[in-house]
C-alpha cells in the first residue's frame, strides 16, 4: 500500500520480465480477502421451549394428547387424515401466486450469483472496423502508394481482467449467494405460511359447518314445538302467553343462522383465493369437523434445533450473512483497483492482407485506480455497511425471540384447549341430560314451557362450544406444526446455496 501512489495510474509495460513479475505479486496478493468473515452470532438460548419442564399433557382424558421428540414430515398436514384437506393443499400450491411469485424471486437472485462470478473470469470482445477514408493532401499519405484515399480494415481483439486483489467480488458474490439463500427460506416460509392457511380456514371452515348443522336442528325442534304448541291451543290445553313465548324462542334461535351462513359464505371465499381462485368459481372441497382426525402425538423439539427448523429464522440468518459479506465490499472499494488489458489485432488497407504478419499488432497494459478524494462517501459507506450488519444483527436475535414466543404460546395453547374441549364435553353431556329430564317433566305438566326455555338455550350454546372447543384443538395442532417448521428442511433439495 505505500507503493502506491494516491492518483489513477495507467501503465503500458513493455518489458515482458518486469511485467510478469508483477503479474506474480498480484496474483498472490489476489489471495487477500479484506472484512469480517461471517459466523453465526452467539444466541442466549432457554433450557426448555416453556416455562414448565414437564412438557406431557395430562393422561386424564382419553382424548389427551402427548409430545413425542420427533421429526415433522415433510407433508405434516396428513397427520389430519383429511384427502380433500390433501387434495385442497396441493391445488392451492400449484395456483396460488405468492408461491410463484416467492420461486421467481429465488430464480433472480440465483441468476444475480451467476452474473457476479462471471467477473472472476476475463473479458473478451471482438471488433472489425472497415473504412474508407480520405487524407488532405496537403498532408503526407500515410500509405507506401501514397494513395489519398483508401481502405483500411481492422480485425482486434480485447481483453480485460480485473483482479480480485482486495476480495471485492469474492465478498460481493458471498454476499449475493447469502440474500439468494435468504430468497429460498423464503420461498419455504412461503410454503408453510400457505399450507398453515390452508389448514386452519379449512378447520374454521368445518367448525362453521358444525355449528350452522346444530344451529339448524334446534331450529326443526324449535319449529316442531311450535307446531305442537299451536294445536294444543287450539285444544285449550295452553294459553296465548304460551305459544307466544315458544314462537319468541323459535325466532330467537333462527336469528343465530343468518350470522354463520355469513361467516361460511366469507370463509369458502378465503379458501378460493388461497386456491387462486375467484368468488363466483366453484370449489368442490367442503369440510366438517368430522373430516379431521385429531394427532394424538405431537412433535416435540429441543430449543437449540428451533434455529435449524424455522425457516424465518434461517431468512433472517441469511440477510445477515449478506450483511457481514457487504462490509468486506465497503471496505474493499476503498482500496486500489487493478485492470489487466491486452490487445491483439491486424489492420491492413487490404482484406486479403489482413491476417498477414506485417499487419498484426498487439498491446498489454495494466491499470491501477485509487480513490483520492470523495467528500468521505467511501468512508460512510463502509459505516453504512457495519451499522446495517449491527442492525441485522438485532433483527436475527428478535427473530428467534419471536420463533420462542410462538411456539411458547402454541403450546400453552394446546394445554388450555385441551381442558376447555374436557369442560365443554362434560357441560355438553350434563346439559343434554338436564335438557331430557325437563322435557319429560313439561310433556307431564310438571313444568311450563317458559321453565323449558333456558335449559334449551343452555343446551344449544353448550353444543356450539363444544364444536368451537374441538375445532380449537385440530387449529392449534396445525399451528404447532407451523410453529416448529413444519419438517420443511427433511427435504435434501433446501440446502444452503453458501455451501
């Protein structure tokens, strides 16, 4: 560097033996490789996934599930045993176009890698220049006939290298394969996010469905109890104040029904569009809660493999990885930059002569650039490039924050369902049991048809939770699987482009 003189130099070097030399000491020095080389930050991880080290559920209901340590298959979403769930995930993943948006965004940046290690090669270009031209002749021709007008054609070749001395480019195709890294755990968050989609709107799908089916049987009793309350009116069995407060209670329940046929009309076209499809476009696929198969074992992970499993967080690893490689790039354009130029050619004023040995001519040179003055850009460039390393930094340790959280919070919520779907099964069965004990006793007269009324309206909003409670359960299943990777990285094709 104190050889170096601090302004453009540009050299023919005609002395083959001192340009070869110099030639050597580039080359060697083509070995140096300037910024930080990248490695993984040190992250504070927790002992366990939760606050409790117990992770089993409780074994006291039949229906408990239980975390088992292992691997997420690939196809988690089958652990369900739904086909048109199946069938539905792969139609969504051949026409939604985030997935192909995501995969064309992984084929630029594949090609930005490809374009910046051309520049570990030279360049080479060709050129013919045919003319015809005409000399003053007040000038002296520059042609042996001294002829004032004439042809010259001229055939040459180019070359250029610019020598990686300071590992810019090396640095600068690390950087572009990290950020093409970064596009294809993209394109895997993109996978996952779509098929989680899937799965929890087909779920909230059935859990409508459910609801909308108990919504309608209460209803057809509601109506068959009317029509009883009428005749036995007209028998003068019951009073007015009677049938008027059982037709209250029938327009009551069907007051509920127009709600969840809303929210089923507005769920069916969630799904469409996760389909790539349209409102008015007919879906076939239509769920219920009985379509689904709880998982009974679910998968468990140690914290130090949540880093390797969650795709963000190998996103966010891989912009920082981009991040540490741009820093060798600042600094790297801060140091001189060396050219090697070779020309080859022949002109001649005669096509046939062309290629003769009298017409050949040939250049070799070298070119060193320093950057002398720029107000402090290059400097505030590489500070640039270190605080957004700093910045990413922060990032990726916010992202694994995050993963933690979730899948603390997934958890935490399979426990809870578990004994709200308990609790409401339980409430569910003693309600239906209450609800046949008062009906006997007001087809005795034991009891009046407004005594009848809030055990039926209990009984209904226990059912409705019931399916609520159970749809929960295969939601926050899914979501676990999500939380945890959902087994994206058991596929050999999601390797590292870095590697």
């Amino acid at each position: 560097m104190k050889n170096l003189r601090p302004y453009t130099l540009s050299v023919n070097v005609l002395r083959k033996g001192t340009f070869w030399s110099g030639i050597s000491l580039l080359a060697i020095l083509s070995g140096c490789t300037v910024g930080p080389n990248y490695q993984r930050p040190d992250v504070h991880l927790p002992k366990a996934l939760v606050e409790q080290p117990n992770l089993a559920l409780s074994q006291a209901s039949s229906t408990a599930q239980k975390y088992v340590l292992q691997d997420i298959p690939t196809a988690w979403w089958q652990a369900f045993h739904s086909q048109e769930l199946n069938l539905l995930i792969e139609k969504c993943l051949k026409n939604n176009p985030s997935v192909a948006i995501a995969q064309a965004n992984l084929n630029q940046a594949l090609e930005n890698v490809k374009i910046q290690q051309a520049a570990f090669f030279p360049s080479v270009s060709a050129t013919f220049n045919p003319t015809r031209q005409s000399v003053a002749k007040s000038l002296a021709s520059p042609l042996a006939s001294n002829s004032y007008v004439y042809n010259l054609h001229t055939a040459q070749l180019n070359a250029s290298y610019s020598l990686d001395v300071w590992g810019a480019n090396r640095r600068q195709v690390e950087m572009l394969k990290a950020e093409a890294d970064a596009s294809r755990y993209n394109v895997e968050v993109t996978y996952l996010t779509l098929i989680s989609n899937v799965v929890n709107a087909a779920i909230q799908e059935a859990i409508i469905r459910d609801q909308i089916r108990i919504t309608q049987n209460a209803i057809q009793k509601q109506r068959e109890l009317t029509s009883i309350m009428h005749k036995a009116r007209v028998l003068g069995q019951v009073s007015d104040a009677d049938v008027m407060t059982q037709e209250s209670a029938q327009l009551a329940v069907e007051a509920t029904l127009p709600p969840l046929q809303k929210q089923l009309a507005i769920q069916r076209d969630l799904i469409k569009a996760l389909a790539g499809e349209y409102p008015s476009d007919r879906l076939a696929a239509e769920f219920n809660l009985a379509q689904f198969k709880l998982p009974y074992e679910l998968p468990a992970a140690l914290p130090s493999s949540l880093l390797q499993r969650r795709p963000d967080i190998r996103l966010s690893e891989a912009i920082l990885h981009a991040a540490s490689a741009n820093i060798g790039v600042a600094v790297a354009n801060r140091l001189p930059d060396i050219t090697l130029n070779a020309d080859l050619g022949s002109s001649s004023n005669r096509l046939a002569n062309l290629f003769a040995s009298a017409s050949n001519f040939w250049t070799i040179g070298a070119n060193v650039a320093q950057p002398i003055f720029d107000g402090g850009a290059l400097k505030h460039k590489e500070k640039l490039a270190r605080a957004a390393y700093d910045g990413a930094v922060a990032q990726y340790k916010s992202t694994i924050i995050a993963a933690f959280q979730n899948v603390g919070d997934v958890m935490q919520s399979i426990q809870s369902d578990q004994n709200a779907y308990n609790t409401a099964l339980q409430a569910t069965q003693a309600s239906s049991k209450s609800l046949n004990l008062a009906r006997k006793q007001y087809r005795l007269g034991d009891i009046s048809r407004i005594a009848l009324l809030p055990l039926e309206q209990n009984d209904l909003q226990m059912q409705l939770a019931l399916a609520q409670a159970q749809g929960n359960r295969l939601q926050d299943t899914a979501a676990l699987f999500q939380a945890l990777g959902g087994g994206w990285w058991s596929t050999q094709q999601n390797q590292e482009i870095t590697k």
